[in-house]
C-alpha cells in the first residue's frame, strides 16, 4: 500500500465544500482498493484567516507545506479582502515558491454533457492547455507613480525567462507526442503587438519545434485563438501558452465544456523538487457559497489528476468512471446542471458509482 | 454639400479588396444623395511598400495623414515581414501618433444571422466595446536581455496614464448613457493577478462610477469575461477594456456575430485635434488574398461607422440598410456566409440596395 501526506487548503467559499468531496472520493478509494492510503493535514488558511491574523498563510507556509506529496486547494477569495491580496498571498504564492511552472488544464467535453456551440459534439472539445504558471505577465513587478495626481501612471512589467518558456515548451511538445491525439501543438502568442515578451517566446518555440520534426504545430495570436476556439475547437490538441493567455483561453475552455463546474486543473512541479498542487479552475464563488449548490465534479476531477500525477492511473481511471457515469442522472445534479442534488449529494453519487 | 477629404491605405492582402467595395460604397452615396462629396488620396503603404522600401509607410506618413477629414485602412500584415514590424510601424503608429485612443467595436449579431451559440438569437447579441487604444500592454517598452545565454530573459512593460483611462473611462460611460439599451457599463480587469496596471484602472473605474450614478456596472476578470460572453452575452451592454484585452475579447465577439466578416471598428481621436481612423477587425488573410473570397461587409459596415461619426447618421443608416438587406440574398454573399458571391459582387449588391 501506497501512503501519501497530502496538504488540503480548502480556501473560501465553496472551495469548503467541493474539498469535502474530493477528500470523499479519496477516502472511498483507500478503502475500496487497499492499494492507496492518505494521511490529510487541513489548513485553515485564506480570506477568514486574513480578517483575524492580517495574512492570508502563514508566513512560514512553504516551509510547513514543503514536505507534502501533494496539496490541494479548493479556491481562494471572499469580498471584504481585496482579490490582489487573497490571491497574490497564498495561491500565486504557493504556485511560484513551488516552482509548479507547469499549469496542466485539460479542455474536455465529457460525452453526457452538451456543447454550447451548435454542431459540436463531445470529441470535438478535447485539448489540454499548458500554461507558464510562475512568471510572465504575473511576475507582480511594477508600481504606481505620482498617485492622485494628474500625471499619475501605473507600470506593470511582463518578466519571461529562457528556462522557464523551455521547460514549458519542452512540456507541451512532450505531452503532444505522448498524447497522441493529432500530434499537434498550437502556441499562442502576440508579437506583433507585444514587440519583446511575445517575440521571444515565438523565438523559443521556433527552437524547441526543430527538436520535435513528428509534432504538427500552429502559432496563433491570442484574439484569432479566442475565435477559433468556439469556430473550430476540434483543431486544437496540446496549446501551450504564457501564464495569462492561458488564464484567458481556458475560462473561454470551461465554457466550451459547460462550465467552471468541470474545469479541473493542476499545478506542476515536474522537476519534484517541491509538491505540485490540485487545484480546480473555479473561483470561491460567494455568491452561492454555503448553500450546497456548487457542483463537486471540478474538484473530483482535479483529484483524478493528481492520482494520475501520483501513477496510479488505474485509480484515476475509476475517478472519471465514477464522474462520466453521474452524469447519467441528470436530476441529482447540482442546479448548474439542471438538477436538484446538493454538492455533498454529487460527491455521493460518485462515490457509490465508483464503488460499483 | 459636404466635402471630405479621406486617406485611403488599402494596405494588404484583402484589405485591397474591401477597400474597394468600402469606397465604391461611399461614391454610390455621394452620387445618390449629392449631400456628401469624397476626395479620396490612396497610399501605398504595407508590406509590398516595406519590401521595396525598407520601411511600413513615409517617413513623413503622419505629416502627410494629419490633414484629413478621416483615414481608412483596410488591412496589414503580409508573410515576409514579420508581424511586429508590419504592425507596429503602421497601424500601431498611427493609432498612437494620432492620439486614437478610443477604439470603437460593435459586437451585434445582425438579424438574419446565426449565432454559432445555441439558443441565442440576434438582440442577444448587441455589445459595444471601447477599448483603449494607444498605450496599456501596447506600451512597446522592454527588451531582451543575455540573447541566447541560459540566463536570457524577456521584459514588457504596460503603461498606464490617468490622463489616457480617465477619458476611455468616461467615454465608455458617456455611451452607455446615451446608448440607453441597458445603461450598463462592464469594466474588464485581472486585477488578482496584475497587482498594479489592474488594480490602476480598477481605482478609476471606481472614480469614475462615482460620476455616473444613472449606469449599473459590473467589474469581471478578463478570464471569467470571456467566458460570461458565450454563457449570457445578453447582459453586456457597453464594455470597457484596455488594449489587450478588447482586442482579445473583440475577436472572440466577432466569432458571435459571424465571424470577423463582421466585425467593424473605429480608431477615435475624440478631441478632434487628429484624423480618426476607420478600420475593420480583421487582418489581410494572405490565405484567401486576392481572390474574391473576402466578405467585405465589415469593411463597409466600417464605412457606416465613419458616417456617424461624421454626423451623417442618416447616410449611415442608409448604409446598414444595405447590408441587411444583402443579408437576405444568402447565396449571393461570400462563401463564408455559404454564398457564391465575390467581393465586389457583394459591395454591388449592397450599393443596390442602397440605391433602392
Ligand atoms: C484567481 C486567479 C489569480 C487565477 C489566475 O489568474 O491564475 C485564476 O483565474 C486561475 O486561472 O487559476
Ligand atoms: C494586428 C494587431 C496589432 C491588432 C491589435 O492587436 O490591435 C489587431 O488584432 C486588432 O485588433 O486591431
């Protein structure tokens, strides 16, 4: 039996509640299989935590998450603390401290569920976006000048290095060649409005393409991928793009394959010097949090990842089996779904699938 | 009569052949009405002009553009010269040079179109983004830094003015006033993740709002805007954005109205102290170029745009009526509409119905 310490920073708002259920789902596999144990550490770190100690984490957080196998996060954010605190502090903190340079988001419709485009069909939506996840136009380097005056002017700088857009790059080439889906890899950029930053990167991906002769490839910017990503979806396989543009093209991504509730995602370490993070592509939702409305299957999803991550396919494969078959009843859904089920309900439902 | 003096740089690729169809428009309206004349002065910048001459336009290009009542550009951009220099040293140029920095998009889904999103319909699609236009991620400041060494790295800086944000801002209220769809104004920020250029425009976002108590707002990430804009794209009303993102979220607009065969724009210089440039959204399709495959309705509704702003509202209208009537003639329109159609046979069958 495998055993596995696994951090759980379950945020804010609903990031509370879909955590329960992932963790569910973990505990239902340690007891069905024997083949896998975890040991969870809570955290009670975000918005809460900030209203009563002034930060979002700890400030010896990294330290006390270092040695995990794993983290994951439910989502961060809660009015009342402002998004480029909560966020900046403890998500964008973990995901750059830990060099997680890899943001491993797949684009998926899955085959019960309906497209919002007319004629697309599940098959159609099947990408995975990599995105640069430590630096680019997230780098936090910029400042403010002259404030309140008349002249005042606000810089925000973009800082892209060599090593980081090569390992992302080499990533995604990778995945294209071992996913074997089209063999394609499509490149977003905008250099010919970003005359530095995007430049370069289409320069690192012209090299990096000489090392990959049987992977097809597309460089498109940023505003025609947006367009041709709800007229022509099915062109796409692995996308590889900077931390923003990524951000971007797959909330449009979510939508394509109905909605947050199914947007998993993960932040990657592959080097494994520090522990990579799970974490679904919602946001804390506020406006229905509390309530049990928020659909699990993001989160369940997202733990399907991290069992990949950790090698145990086989366990992940029995995740999805338990998530593509939920949604077979329509009506014990979440309310997103059109249905009248609770989030915890969901989790249930995937859990006893699971167990079949 | 009205005399206009108008510059006209086809530029290249289709946007050769739109132009045409833009200015034939314009002629049947002159002779039509004898309420307006057009002088019309065509140059020949582009990358045709860049290959022979080592540069995108004059030297003196702007001198020579600054006297004119109105520019009209259809499109740049051509293999063999690189984006970064075909767009920075034209369009760009004159966008910033000319103090352009209101850039006006109509997302409108016309009423004998499909929407490619299910269930929604022509007034389910009726947005107008004003999208800053001369400076934000546009700056062009940065560099590269260690060329080739491992240690290489890329920066790029935004550039925010209040001066600039504050009159985007208001103008965008302004017209949401005056519009009167919905009195509504969404401003696009990421302030989360961009800590100062974001959470800059957000402060006077707020400033601003304080102003206009009569327009509702809403504030969304620019990620969680692209996706709302395919989930209920009948909330938005007027947008806000910077330069990246209404060029990101305008293309993504254009595929919900038809595509960029569709898509119109403006570059305003509101002060009036420089020519304004009339332009449409998409690029010069080297693929199709040459052909007679371009639809060249966006060109025309382009034209439409350049009337109001004019203050011929009612040859504008003249003008959209012309393009909706063609509309209903679906096999003579161009084959991305399905039709047989050619450029110019589209521009013809639009100044017919003019004509009516
Ligand atoms: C919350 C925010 C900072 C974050 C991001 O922009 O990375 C989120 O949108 C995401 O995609 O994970
Ligand atoms: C061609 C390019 C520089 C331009 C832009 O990004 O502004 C275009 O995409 C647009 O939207 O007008």
């Amino acid at each position: 039996m495998k055993k596995y310490k696994i951090a759980v920073i379950p945020g804010d708002g609903i990031g509370v509640e879909v955590m329960k259920e992932g963790v569910k789902v973990l505990e239902t596999l340690s007891k069905l299989t024997g083949e896998v144990a975890f040991d969870f550490t809570w955290f009670d770190w975000g918005c809460e935590y900030y209203l009563e100690n002034g930060k979002m984490m700890d400030d010896d957080g990294l330290e006390k998450l270092k040695n995990f196998d794993a983290i994951l996060l439910g989502a961060v954010g809660f009015p009342g603390v402002p998004d480029h605190v909560s966020l900046r502090d403890l998500l964008l903190k973990i995901r750059q401290g830990f060099d997680q340079y890899i943001n491993y988001r797949p684009v998926k419709l899955l085959s019960e569920l309906d497209c919002p485009i007319k004629g697309k069909k599940p098959g159609d939506i099947d990408m995975i976006f990599i995105r640069e996840n430590t630096e680019g136009e997230y780098a936090g380097i910029g400042g403010i000048e002259r404030e309140g005056k008349e002249e005042e002017i606000a810089l925000q700088t973009s800082v892209f290095t060599r090593k980081t857009t090569e390992k992302v790059m080499d990533y995604a080439f990778d995945l294209a060649k071992k996913r074997n889906k089209l063999n394609h890899l499509t490149s977003i950029t905008k250099s010919n409005a970003l005359n530095h930053s995007m430049v370069f990167w289409d320069k690192i991906f012209k090299e990096k393409k000489a090392n990959y002769p049987e992977i097809k490839t597309a460089e498109y910017h940023v505003d025609a991928a947006a367009m041709y990503m709800i007229q022509r979806p099915e062109s796409f396989d692995v996308v590889v793009a900077s931390n923003l543009f990524g951000d971007i093209l797959t909330d449009l991504g979510a939508a394509l394959q109905g909605g947050l509730g199914f947007a998993a995602g993960a932040n990657i370490n592959p080097d494994g010097k520090y522990p990579s993070m799970f974490e679904p592509v919602h946001g804390s939702a506020p406006e229905i949090a509390g309530k049990g409305l928020a659909n699990p299957i993001a989160m369940i999803w997202t733990i399907k990842i991290m069992l990949d991550f950790l090698g145990h396919e086989s366990l992940a494969d029995t995740v999805m089996k338990g998530i593509e078959g939920s949604l077979e009843m329509r009506e014990k859904l979440t309310p997103d779904m059109g249905g009248k089920g609770s989030t915890s309900q969901v989790g249930e439902i995937i859990c006893d699938i699971m167990s079949k």
